[in-house]
C-alpha cells in the first residue's frame, strides 16, 4: 500500500507502459516539453525521447487521425487530448474510422488505440473547457469507453486499454488528477466490470468519473443519518456491466443515478431505460437522477457550482425515492 | 521534340510494360461499365462512383509500388483496388454485397480493404484518408526495420478540409514517407476548384508545407508512371513527404444520383478526346508497338475477367442475419496477431 496521487498513477502506469512495449508511444499536445497540460507525462520525454514522447501541432483532427494509422501499422499508440471540448475535433478519426475499421473491412483490420482526455467541470473553466461528453462516445459500437475514479484505476486500467484490439477512449475527470489515495498493492484491473464502492442495502447510487467522491460523500452524510445505500461505479461506460447493476437492484430495489453529464441524451438516461429492460420488476421506486443543469458551464463559481451535481442534492433525490 | 516528350516515347519504356498498362487500364473500364450495367439492374446499390476517365492515375502510380508498401485511397477506389491485386471476383462480390466479398460485404463500393496487399480503403469521408496515411507513415518510422512508403490518393475537393492541411503539415513536420496524390478531377462532387478555392494552384499549398512538390498530365499514362516513380524515389531517399498534383476527369456523374447540371456536356466531350486508353493506345499503334488485335485480345480478356467476377459474385452467398454483430470489435481469439 502507497500514498499516491491520481496523477501519479497515471504516471506510472504510462511509465510502465513504455518501459514493457517497444510499441507504444505517446502523442499529443504539450505532452513533452511542457510535461502535459495536466501534467501527467511530466518527465517521460527525458526518459523516452521525442520519437515515443511526441508533441503534436494544435491538430487534434490530424494527430487523432494519425493515431488511428499508427495503430493501423502496427504501433500501440496512446493519444492524448487536452480536454472532452477539444476532442470534438477529432470525432471524425474517433467515430468514423477507428470505430469503424474492423467492421468496414470485414474483420481484417482492428483499431489499437488509446485516447485519453479530460473531462468535466469544477475549476471555473467556463463553456469550452468543462464539458461531459462521456455519453457521445459511450454511444458508439466499436469503442470501448473507460472513466477511472479511483487512484488504483488510473494506476491499472491503461496496461488492459493497451492490450484491448481495438479503440478504447479513456476520460480522466480534472478534477481527479489531485485526488491523493491509498494505492493498493492489488491494482491490477480489467476493463470489463462496474465496482460496488460501498455496500449497502437501501438503494443504489449509480455513478462514475468525477461524480464517484462526491456519491461517495453523500452516501457518508446518509449513513450518518441512518441511511445505508450502495455506490457502484461504473467504470465503464460502454460496454456497460449490467449483471454488476441488475445484482446491487435485486438487492436494493431503488436506485439514483448521479451523473456530471446533461440528462437529456445522457449516460444517466441509458442506465435508466436498461434498468426499465432488466430490473423493472425488482425496482419499488420509480428510478432518478442527479445531471448538470441544462446549460452550457458558467464561469461564476456560484453559477458553476448551481449548475453540477453536488452532495446535498444527492442526498436530497436519495431521500425523496426512499421516501424519508 | 523536347527531352520530356522524349521520355514519354513509349518505346523508351518497351512494349511489355506498355501493353500492362492498356491491361490495367481497361481491366478497371470493363470492369466499372459492367458495375454501371448492375446498378441499374439494382444488382449494386448504394453509391457507386466510377473512375472511368481517371484510370492512367491508377495504372500509372501503383506499379511502381513494392508489395510491402501501403495505399490508403477514397471511395472512388475499385480501379486503386484492382490494380493493388484485390481479385476482381472479391470486388465484385463486395459491390454485390456478398459475403465472398473483399470485406465480406459490409463496406460495399466505397469500402475496399485488403490487409494482404495494405490496402486500407475505401475512405468515404472526404480527406478521411490522410491523417491515417501520416499514421501508417510515422508507425514506419518508429519501427525503424521497415522500408515503406505510404501512397494516399485523394481528390481536390479534400484540399479544402483541415485534415488536408493539418495531415501536409505533420507529414513534413515529422519528415514521413508519404506520397500525397491529388487527383484533381476539377469538381468536388458538382462545385468545381475555382468555386471552392480561393487559390486553386495546389501546389501552392504543398509548397506552404514546405513540401516538394509536382504536376503531371493525369490523362497519360507514361506521364504518371514517371513522375510517381520519381516521386517515390524521393521520399525514399529522402524519408519525406512529396505532394504530387494529376490532372485528370471522370468522364461519368460524380456517382449514380448526378445530373450533371454544372458542367457543360460540351467540356465533357472535349476531355474525352484525352480519353487515357484511346490515346495510349492510338500512340502505342502509331510508335508500331501494338496492332489492333492485340488490343482487342487484351479488351476481350478484360470483358472475360468481368463475366467472370460477376459469376462469381451471383453464386456468392448472403452472410446469416444471425452474424450481424461480429466485427464490431475483435474477438478474443484474433486479438495479438500481428497487422
């Protein structure tokens, strides 16, 4: 067990990855000289050299692009975007070629490619660099979709990104990346399963990414009042582990779904409507949720902070569906 | 006779390979009129876009290319994809939809893929193709063992996506073996360069990036052939990008849905008289080097090889509607092969 920040772990876990795979390599903007504009591969050009630590032009279409054709040729590419707003320049390489290769081809080609990008909201970063669009990519076949909450799934989650055939896009919450833990000695991860974070018997908190500590917290405040509920944390977005879902229902019967995402078109409204398909007759509530509001993030901390999720409007929906 | 015509005599590069051209070429004729003949039978749907006009870009540029080289091209590919070595039979049976199709009928037209000869597509987003060249280039760079070059043929609309300029850039920045082939056909689907561009000298545009470049008469095939030879050369010797500019037309609709209402039938009549395969040939019969029926052997093979493929592709079957979902990512027991 170490002490260790999610940056850190992250760190490491692409340390390792250069060090175990002559293959793999890592572009994208400012992720040498400048170290990562969340510092994350701060130091790694030093180690590795400017051919496996690239520093890409502002051309998110192009060296996106360019990753799916190194992946293509046989390389282990792990792309680096600075945020979830900036990617939509790259949907193109993302959505209509990396997700689509395999398929297109008739199974001659796959797509080994990571992207890794930040996402969400909570440091006054206003409209353009707040965003969660996790939910555009979770909607995609062909992609796989990771948001790791903890410091022992950023530590372990990129090695299996890496060995994945085909395109898995990785979102990190900025928020996390100061997030300080207790790295366990077991870290090792797969990239298939949600993780039940806190057992509980009342009602289910489902969640993932940025929004994991402050379910977390809000199941605290609640246990503290007597209310025992189970957080699960998704982990993966697409594909969704539904058996870990439909099990933490049979056992609660209720369920909130906390989500930094907007609720229209969102993550939150999908696990829903697959909560109506496999769960409908174990559920004793009508399901809910807690989304962003519907606007674009504002940059005024009051206005930033009305428009999110937060702890006291978690426990409020959660007593409002337990009736208490 | 300036010391360029000269190097166009066909003699100077001999009959053998003369009469492989007029193969190749007709070979993507014949085969691309009979697809027209089965879409409107509704044996193709879709759409389907045909390179006839264009073909001594196809056959001029690829011979020169090694077995390991790759290609990566557009949705107007099946004369890129035929003389690549894709069997005939396997595109007509992916025009089909088939599943004995080169990519077991999930792409169709715009689709073609062949892992064996690196040919990556069948690109039907516009320009979609060169960020994937720059790709495939830099993973040869960072696998040093490798000695390949990346061939990326794209039309003249894509110049006015930022893929193209953002791909020019990197692939100069990075010093990447790519050839960038322009096949400047003069319209964007119906709006032509000089309505789409404030300037229309591509070149210009590759000269921006620092890039060498070339143009070429895209209606002769020697012209081509030459130019790409030395093109590639170059960014061998080199291990840099070269951008090389063809001028060619389709003589046909942009796809099966075009009226053609901006371009005068008139200019369609005049590029014609370039036609690649009637000009080549009248110059390879006046230099002595063919006879008439020995062009009418090789059309014959060519209409033969056609019947063929579509044989093929009618006795080819439907995929089970119980595989819909294999190829949406890769099963466990494929992953780990090498690409």
């Amino acid at each position: 067990m170490t002490r260790t920040t999610y940056r850190e772990a992250l760190r490491t876990a692409h340390r390792e990855a250069l060090l175990a795979d002559p293959r793999v390599f890592i572009m994208g903007e400012d992720v040498g000289r400048y170290g990562g504009s969340y510092a994350v591969t701060m130091g790694l050009l030093a180690e590795f050299g400017e051919a496996r630590v690239r520093d890409t032009p502002l051309s998110e279409l192009g060296f996106v692009g360019a990753g799916v054709g190194a992946a293509l040729g046989g390389m282990r590419p792990i792309v680096e975007i600075m945020t979830v707003n900036f990617s939509l320049l790259a949907l193109d390489p993302i959505v209509n070629t990396a997700a689509t290769l395999r398929h297109m081809s008739g199974g001659q080609f796959s797509v080994p490619l990571v992207v890794r990008m930040a996402t969400g909201a909570g440091r006054q970063l206003a409209a353009q660099h707040s965003h969660s669009l996790e939910n555009w990519y979770a909607h995609v076949p062909g992609i796989r979709v990771l948001a790791p909450a903890t410091v022992a799934d950023a530590r372990g989650m990129l090695a299996p990104a890496l060995a994945d055939p085909d395109p898995v896009v990785i979102f990190e919450h900025a928020l996390l990346y100061n997030l300080e833990e207790d790295l366990p000695d077991d870290w090792q991860c797969d990239i298939s399963h949600a993780a039940v974070r806190r057992a509980g018997t009342q009602l289910s908190l489902i969640t993932y990414g940025g929004s994991v500590p402050k379910t977390m917290q809000a199941a605290e405040a609640l246990a503290s009042e007597g209310i025992d509920v189970e957080v699960i944390d998704l982990r993966v977005l697409r594909p969704l582990d539904m058996d870990t879902i439909a099990a933490s229902l049979r056992k609660t019967h209720r369920a909130v779904i906390v989500d930094e995402g907007w609720k229209s078109g969102s993550l939150a409204a999908e696990v829903m409507a697959r909560l109506m398909e496999h769960c409908f007759y174990d559920l004793d509530a009508p399901v809910a949720r807690v989304c962003s509001e519907e606007v674009p993030i504002p940059y005024a901390r009051h206005m930033e902070e009305a428009a999110l999720p937060q702890v006291p409007k978690i426990v409020a929906t959660v007593k409002a569906v337990l009736n208490v | 006779m300036s010391a360029a015509t000269d190097a166009l005599d066909p003699r100077t590069h001999g009959r053998d390979f003369c009469l492989a051209r007029v193969r190749d070429m007709l070979r993507i004729r014949r085969f691309e009129e009979r697809c027209a003949q089965l879409y409107g039978e509704t044996k193709i749907r879709g759409f389907l876009h045909l390179y006839i006009g264009e073909e001594a870009v196809a056959a001029g540029v690829l011979p020169n290319l090694r077995p390991e080289d790759n290609v990566v091209a557009t949705y107007r590919e099946h004369g890129h994809a035929l003389l690549r070595g894709l069997s005939m039979n396997a595109i007509m049976a992916e025009m089909y939809g088939k599943q004995e199709g080169c990519s077991r009928g999930r792409g169709g037209s715009m689709h073609l893929f062949d892992r064996a000869s690196h040919f990556y597509g069948g690109n039907a987003i516009v320009g979609g193709g060169l960020p994937l060249a720059v790709g495939l280039a830099l993973a040869d760079q960072l696998d040093q063992r490798r000695d390949r070059v990346t061939v990326c043929f794209f039309g003249e609309g894509a110049v006015a996506e930022g893929a193209f300029h953002e791909s020019m850039n990197l692939a100069a920045l990075w010093k990447l073996p790519v050839l960038f082939v322009c096949e400047n056909n003069l319209y964007a689907m119906g709006t032509a360069l000089s309505r789409s561009e404030a300037q229309i000298a591509l070149t210009v545009k590759a000269a921006g990036y620092n890039m060498p470049c070339a143009q070429v008469n895209g209606m002769h095939v020697l012209a081509v052939h030459d130019a790409a030879r030395q093109a590639l050369d170059q960014v061998r010797d080199r291990q840099s990008p070269l951008f090389l500019e063809l001028h060619t037309y389709r003589f046909r609709a942009h796809s099966m849905y075009d009226a053609e209402l901006y371009r005068d039938k008139a200019e369609v009549e005049r590029w014609k008289q370039h036609d690649p395969i009637a000009t080549f040939t009248a110059a390879l019969k006046a230099a002595g080097l063919l006879q008439d029926a020995e062009v009418q052997a090789i059309d014959r093979a060519a209409q033969d090889e056609v019947e063929v493929a579509v044989a093929f592709a009618e006795a080819g079957t439907w995929e089970p509607v119980d595989q819909l979902l294999r190829d949406v990512t890769t099963p466990a027991a494929a992953a780990g092969s090498a690409p």
